[in-house]
C-alpha cells in the first residue's frame, strides 16, 4: 500500500497573511511538489488567491491537489459573523472547484480526503 501524505502552507511559516515576509504562494506550492507531497492545504484565508483559475492552473502545474482550508479568525466576537460566513462561503467555494486527490481505491466507506 502507498501512502501519500500531504502538506499546508504553515509548514513554510505561513500564519498571518498580513506578514509582509512570507513566501510567495507559488513558490510554496513549487516547495511541496518538489518534496513529494500530493496535496497541500489553502493556507490561512486570503493566502492563495480566491482566482479558481489561476490557484487551479498552479496546482495542476505542480502535480498537486487542494486537501482541506483554513480560517485563521475570530470566532467569539459575534461581530465577526459575517466576516466569518464569507470566509466560510469563499473557501468552501474553492474546495468545491479546485482539483482533488484522485481516489487510490475502492471503499464502502472512504476518507474524506484520499491522496
């Protein structure tokens, strides 16, 4: 059995998108694919582009799939609601549109997520 693992963004020290040094998005991406990884994670909202087209073509470009997303928020202020709901909405709409792990094999019940 092969098992192929994946990554995230903070792996590269990426936590806070208003962080003027971290590493580009793409080199990232280009980072993991060379390490080996499958998939990798969207990283803190706002980190990769909310462009399905340009996010997709990088991914496919490095040989990698989006595996899960990430809300780096507040979630007590309920003044943040609807702030919270958008960034909910956005990612679920990249995670619903972006390539995924291809299914290795069959299962009565899957994993969410298989790399």
């Amino acid at each position: 059995m092969t098992m192929h693992i994946t990554s995230a963004p903070c792996c590269w020290g990426v936590d806070d998108v208003n962080n003027p040094h971290l590493p580009p998005w793409q080199r990232v991406l280009s980072e993991a694919a060379q390490a080996g990884y499958r998939g990798i994670e969207l990283g803190p909202y706002g980190y990769l582009p909310l462009d399905i087209d340009l996010v997709g073509t990088a991914l496919g470009a490095n040989g990698l799939s989006v595996v899960a997303g990430t809300i780096f928020d507040d979630l007590v202020d309920p003044a943040n609601l609807d702030n919270l709901l958008r960034q909910t909405r956005d990612i679920c709409d990249l995670l619903t549109r972006l390539p995924r792990c291809p299914r290795r094999r069959a299962s009565a019940s899957p994993p969410p997520i298989w790399c």
